[in-house]
C-alpha cells in the first residue's frame, strides 16, 4: 500500500503491482473482497435457520464439515428492492475467512475474480458515510473500464459483534459466565 | 473388561521399566562425572519411587532392594560416601539385579536372590568392604534390551483423533443414506462394512480415553483430611466404585466440582464431634464417594451423614436473595426447593470459612456438570444427611438424541434431558394463569410451543390458548434442575446417536444450542440446551 501511494505520484515505469478481488453484486451496485480473504466460493448449501439470530443471518450450513454462518448482506445493507428472498433461489456463497473463523456471505449471481492495479483503488469519499453502508466497511472505490466497483473490508464487517449485533440480554447472562 | 488388579501391574512394568533405564543412564552419566549431582539426585529419586510402587503392589523384595541402593545414594549424595571404587561395582550390580527382578514380575516368574547385593549394601552402609564374587564382578554381557508395552499418550492426540472420529461418523451415515437412496447394491454392502468398521473404530477411540475413576478418588483422603483438619471435625472417608471407567476429558471437568462438594460435605454437612454425640450420632463424620453404572451413565455420588439441608431455611434464603417470591417459595416441594441451592448466587454457608467459602457456589458445579450434558441431583434429610447424585455421559463423543421437527426443519434434545414424550389432544390441555398445563404421571407441567419459544423477542410470551393447539399435540418433556417443562413441537422424527460439534464463532453467543450435529442426509441439525430453554422460559412466561 505504502508502496503504491508514493509510485502513483511518479508515475512508475515498472508494472504497478495489481490486486485481486472477488467481485458480486449486491442490490444494483458491484462490490469486491480482496481474494486473499476469500476461502471458496460454492453453490449455497443447505441452510438451517438458526432462531434468536439477526434476520440478515440466514442460518448454518455443513461447508466440508465445517459448520459455518451465512449471512446475507443485502439484507444487511437493505439493498433488496422488492426481489425475492435469497433462500428461494439458486446462489452462491463466498466462504470468506474472517479472524478465527469462516464464514458464509450469500450472493445471487456467480462471484467473478478481477484483476485491477492497486491504484484504481481509491479511499470511499465522504458522503457514503449517510448511506446504508458505513464508510467503515469500506476499505475504497475502485474504478476499472467504467465500473465501479466497492471494496468491502471484510474483517471490519465481519467482527462477532457485527455480526450478532449483540445485546446483552437477561436471560443469557447466566449462560456466559460459564466461559 | 480388564481387572484393575492387572491393570494397575501393567502401569507398574511399565513405569517399573521406564525407572530401570533411567538408573541405567544415570549411573553411567555419573560414573563418567563422579562430581555431578544432577544423576545423583536423579538415581536418589527414582529409587524411593520404585521403592514406593513395588511396596504398594507387595513386591517387597524388590522395594527392599531399591530401598538400600536408596540409603548408599543419600550417603552419596551427603558426602558421607564417595562413588567410587568398590561401591561403582556394588551400584551396578544393584540396579542389574533390579533390571532382572523387575523382568521376572513381568514373566510372572521367581523373583533372583539378592541375598549378596543386600548383605553388600549393608556392609557399605556400615563402611565394610563388599565381598563380591567373580560372577558379580564379571560384566554381564547377556544383557536383554527391552521396549515397554505401553504407550504415553498426549490427552491432546486422543482428543484429535475422536474429533476424526466424529466427523468420519458423520460422512459415514451420509454415504449409508445415499446408498439407500441411490440402491445400488454394491455400494450398499460397502456402505455396511464402512459402517461396522467405523462404529467399531469410534467405540476403540472411545476406549482408550477410558480412565478409571479411582485415578480421581484416590487423591480424595488426603483432601478429605486436609479439610477435616482445618474444620475440626473427625472425618472417615469410604471410596467405591473406583474401577468404573469415564472419559478422561469428562473426569478432568468434574475434578472441580467434585472437590466443591466433598468440602462442601465436610464444611457444611459433617457436624463438629460435640454437636454429634449431642443428637446421637457417633462422633466421627462419615463421607462417601461412589460411582456406579446406571444404564449408559455414570453416577458419582458425594455422600455425607451430616446435618442435613434445612429445607425452611433454603426457602426462606431464597426468598431474601430474591430468586423466588414468597408466594411461590411456600408452595414448593421440598426438592424444588433444594434444586434452588443451584441457582447462581444462592450460598448457604453463614460466614465465608476458607474452606468452603470460595465465592463459588453450587451453581458452578451445576454449570461443568450442564456443559458436558449431564445432571446434577440432590437429596437429603435433615439430620441424617445429604446427596449428591452426578449422572455423567460415559464418553462426550456420542450422545442419545431424539430427533424431532419443527418448521420442516430437524432439531435434536439430548435423551439425558428428557423425561418423557407424550402425545396430547387440545382438550388434555389446561389453561392457568396463561400458561398450558399438562398432566404427566399425575404431575401437572407446564407446556410451551417451542416455536413460540424460540421466535419471541424479549417480551413475555403471549397467553396461551388451546382454540389454537390442532389435532393432538407431539410435546417432549424435558426435565433440568428438579424443573419439568413441555415443549410442543411439529412432529417426533426418532432416536439417534449423535456426535455433537461446538457451535463455531460467533454463533456460540447464543446460548440456546448446545452444538450442531450433521444427519446422514447433509442437513445442518440444531441440538438445543434444556438448561438454556428452561431459563428463557422461566423468565418469559406469560
């Protein structure tokens, strides 16, 4: 990054060092996760809703013997307009590996990789900061062949308790003081 | 199954074994480094501890061996003798003689004479000059060498290998289900022996973390004089059931609270010898600890024929720690009140005393024994004295489970937590005060749907109402704290052993699944928590 910053300036002859994402859509824009943090991406699994999660969590799934979270930014973000929800349809899931554990991000069409320089990366200007996504998700906005393309950082969006959006409730106190 | 007598020989050759080569090392080191004091401590060492564990299991030749060689090493070490000369011989003689006399207990064979070793250390001990004939002084050059037959394991190999386990049971009924469904023949047999051989490779792994739960009990009398000590109160302790075998992992979770509830005993329950020859029991307190079998469980029970748990004063307690009104207080039986020594906070101890006033209560027990699916009991008479009653899983791989429905989706309840199952047309139902009853075997339960259960936010349950309940109604009644609760859901699907895996992060917040297991068709099967069902009830009702 520190790199990059510095060679945008002198307008480097040697090949700008490119970066990789993973790009899916979401309501109507394009968004990326840099591919280092993404796992896998598969056709969703079998879903088990999972009671007393936030609605954007869509519930469990067996991903090779590993029971992981699947959530669905969309809803996160209240991007749908009026589409169907996602559990109806075929989708696929990005495995994204997000501090100690895995976890599943539902996206309605197939992902696609995408190699773009570093520098067409630029930091999220400031009036997104009133949308739905907070700029804090944001790691910039990438501009490539007349796409726009949002860059998600993903282990911000991804802490627990994002996630969980936890509040203490009575009745789990108990519970918790076992660990 | 193995006798423990057999047992506990098999440890003795093997550490017997592993003692002989390290004196073996040892001595050469120090011939080498007379001046070391390194192998000396360790020759010292390893010599009271062979001494110590071929007295314990009545080879008294051997210990009275390992016992002088013991004494010329202290001499050794205290400068008193010098390692060197004759004494090199005489040692190395000894620890040769220990090597064949350990080897003959292993054959089951006549121990060798040692008559000339003894009276040799002897006379170093007295400072004489050894009288060694040629076949001692001759290096024995026949020497066998020898590996033990067992193993150490690391806990943490066991653990990885049950975890392969579980998840290789889990593909295993995938790959049985789908040649059942795909109904080829050939894939079908294949699918069966993969059956045999995994459920057999699961009950081996499960076999070898098996410990005996004497390896717990046996450290108890010197914890129980301790505390005896401390309270001034005469104590005996009787032991039984040692040789009934648990899983490590479950024995090391209990150790806590095992230890909780014979201080417990002994703090609260056993009176001091004045107070017992005054209501006329003998002076000296008496403590039991015993396991047993029941069924696939374990039962460890802490028994005391102390004072007893005054049912009033726990009432009245619990009324003033506010953990029920005074209403419900004076209407509870005496075991409902009882299970309320496991809330948390609840401490019946007046002043906190060093002993059993650790600022850990019940509770806390009653938390280890809930996490690994177990149950907790109490009974008691006053004046006769308490019990604890510990219902342990065998082995936390696998565990019972019925399998039922709920919203077209499958969930699972650890049999351990289950009573009974019932199936109830509206009418046997009962609206009262808002909340279904039910009468099971003459006792009136409540009764919850668990959708509503699951799906309500944080405000109370709606009031109930049979005009809603259609057609007969599938409930399981769970049973956790001496506290009994229905729970309607969609349809009973059928039993199953099931091999739970930890919910991950950052689900495990919630606390009401104890895990997830996968059914041999792929589906994701939530198993939920009765303890946590039962306190979002409690604090939910209508």
């Amino acid at each position: 990054m520190v790199q990059t910053e510095s060679g945008g300036e002198r307008k480097p002859i040697v090949q700008e060092a490119l970066v990789q994402l993973i790009v899916f859509r979401l309501g109507t824009e394009e968004y990326g996760v840099r591919i280092e943090q993404v796992k896998e991406v598969t056709i969703t699994p079998d879903i088990a809703r999972m009671p007393k999660t936030p609605a954007f969590v869509k519930g469990i799934a067996n991903l090779r013997g590993d029971i992981i979270a699947i959530i669905d930014l969309e809803e996160r973000f209240s991007l749908r307009r009026g589409k169907a929800d996602v559990s109806t349809s075929l989708t696929y899931t990005l495995a994204i590996e997000a501090h100690d554990y895995t976890i599943g991000i539902v996206v309605r069409e197939v992902p696609q990789p995408l190699s773009l320089p570093v520098s067409a990366i630029e930091r999220a200007p400031e009036f997104l900061q009133d949308s739905n996504i907070q700029e804090k998700y944001i790691e910039g906005i990438a501009r490539f062949d007349s796409r726009i393309i949002i860059v998600l950082d993903m282990m911000k969006l991804l802490t627990p308790s994002e996630i969980m959006q936890l509040n203490p409730r009575a009745e789990s106190s108990t519970a918790r003081s076992r660990t | 199954m193995r006798s423990r007598e057999q047992e506990y020989r098999e440890i003795f050759m093997a550490e017997a074994l592993e003692y002989y080569d390290a004196m073996s090392r040892h001595i050469s080191e120090l011939e080498k480094n007379p001046q070391s004091e390194q192998p000396l401590n360790e020759l010292f060492r390893l010599m009271h501890n062979l001494k110590a564990n071929a007295r314990a299991m009545g080879y008294m030749d051997l210990g009275e061996v390992a016992h002088r060689m013991e004494t010329i090493f202290g001499l050794i070490r205290s400068k008193e003798k010098a390692f060197s000369g004759s004494i090199t011989g005489v040692l190395f003689g000894g620890i040769d003689t220990i090597g064949a006399m350990i080897r003959a207990i292993g054959e089951n064979q006549e121990l060798p004479n040692a008559e000339s070793l003894l009276e040799n250390l002897e006379r170093l001990v007295r400072g004489e000059e050894p009288i060694l004939t040629d076949e001692e002084v001759a290096v024995d050059d026949s020497r066998k060498l020898e590996l033990s037959d067992l193993v150490y394991i690391q806990i943490k190999k066991l653990d990885h290998l049950l975890n392969l386990v579980g998840e290789l049971i889990i593909d295993r009924d995938r790959i049985f289900t789908l040649g059942q469904e795909i109904g080829n023949p050939a894939l079908q047999s294949a699918a069966a022996h993969l059956f045999r051989i995994a459920d057999e490779l699961q009950y081996s792994v499960m076999d070898a973390r098996l410990v005996n739960v004497g390896s717990l009990f046996n450290k108890f009398p010197r914890v129980v004089r301790d505390v005896a000590t401390t309270e001034h109160k005469e104590v005996n302790l009787s032991i039984s059931g040692q040789d009934i075998q648990i899983d490590r992992n479950i024995l090391q979770i209990i150790t806590d609270s095992l230890l909780h509830l014979v201080r417990n005993a002994i703090g609260h329950g056993i009176e001091t010898p004045e107070e017992r020859i005054k209501a006329g029991k003998p002076p000296v307190g008496e403590v039991a600890l015993e396991a047993a079998i029941e069924r696939d469980d374990v039962l460890i029970q802490v028994r005391d024929d102390g004072r007893g748990i005054d049912v009033e004063k726990v009432r009245s307690k619990a009324v003033s720690r506010g953990l029920v009104n005074a209403q419900t207080a004076a209407s509870l039986s005496a075991p409902a009140v009882r299970a309320l020594l496991f809330e948390p906070g609840f401490s019946m101890a007046e002043e906190v005393t060093e002993i059993s006033g650790r600022g850990v209560g019940l509770d806390v027990v009653k938390l280890a024994i809930d996490s690994m699916g177990g149950q907790l009991r109490v009974d008691s008479e006053l004046g006769k004295g308490t019990t604890f009653t510990l219902v342990l899983p065998t082995s936390i791989a696998v565990k019972g489970a019925l399998l039922f429905e709920l919203e077209e989706r499958s969930y699972a309840l650890l049999l351990m937590h289950i009573d009974s199952v019932v199936s109830l047309w509206p009418e046997e139902l009962h609206v009262v005060g808002g909340m279904l009853l039910a009468e099971v075997q003459g006792e009136n339960v409540p009764v919850v749907g668990l959708r509503q259960l699951l799906h309500s936010g944080d405000e109370p349950l709606a009031s109930a109402d049979t005009e809603e309940l259609i057609g007969r109604q599938d409930i399981i009644i769970v049973n956790y704290n001496n506290r009994r609760l229905g729970l309607i859901v969609d349809r009973f699907l059928r039993q199953q052993n099931i091999v739970i895996k930890p919910m991950t992060q950052p689900l495990d917040k919630i606390d009401l699944f104890g895990g997830v297991t996968l059914l041999g068709n792929g589906q994701v099967c939530l198993v939920l928590d009765v303890p946590a069902l039962t306190r979002v009830f409690l604090a939910k009702r209508p």
